[in-house]
C-alpha cells in the first residue's frame, strides 16, 4: 500500500492514480461520450479524472475495487459492443490533437492514453 500511494519526486501521482485513472478514462471515453451510462461512480471519476491529483492516500477497500473494475470493464465493454450498445457518438478533440469521432475510434484512443500511463507506471515502479 505504502508504494501505491507514494509519489516520487518528479512526479505528479501515485501508481493507484495512474491505475484509477485509466479505469475512469476508459468510461467517459467509451460510454459517456456514446451517451451511455458509466460503470463507474461519479465519486471515481471526481477523484481520478484529467486534473486531479491524489488527496489522500488509496485505501485497500479502493484498490480491491479499482483491480476488480480494472478486467471486469473489459469484459463488459467487449459484450456491449458485440451486442450493438453504442449506436452515437458525441464527437471529442482530446488534448493531445487527436479528434475521436466515434466509439472506435474512442476505443483506439483508449489503448493509447493506457500505453502512456503504463509507462508512467513502469517509470514508477522503479523509484519505489
């Protein structure tokens, strides 16, 4: 836990934040800009969204709940878009230049903003 919740210097966030965020990230991304309800509380993505900074550390009831979300949102975002779910799109210019005008387009964008945390989270890891 202690790792977890630890920032380095030179760094903005912890490991659990970069993890939370990519749980968040991967809900407004996927199915609230499909105009589809999140899998997630509006809690997580007030705590994990672009811009925030961990407040206090993570507790074990949060990283229990952040794994587990972390492959069943997989698993759930797989289904729904095998059965049809995300049929509109509100089209959204990320800030890395990117215009992502539709969920597949989203999910592709997704996979990228993930690479760039798994890095951070990798750089991470060594200083801890």
């Amino acid at each position: 836990m202690e790792q977890l919740n630890t920032i380095p210097k030179g760094f903005s966030n912890t490991l659990f934040w970069n993890v939370a965020h990519v749980v968040v990230t991967q809900q407004l991304l996927i199915y609230k800009l499909s105009g589809l309800n999140m899998l997630v509380s509006d809690e997580l993505v007030d705590k994990y969204k672009k811009g925030t900074r961990p407040e206090q550390p993570a507790t074990q009831a949060e990283v229990d709940e952040i794994k587990g979300l972390l492959f069943d949102l997989i698993d759930q975002t797989q289904a729904d878009y095998g059965s049809g779910v995300f049929t509109q799109f509100t089209e959204y210019p990320t800030s890395s230049g990117f215009v992502l005008k539709n969920v597949k387009h989203a999910m592709a964008y997704n996979n990228f903003h993930e690479g760039l945390h798994l890095g951070i989270c990798m750089s991470l890891a060594k200083l801890l």
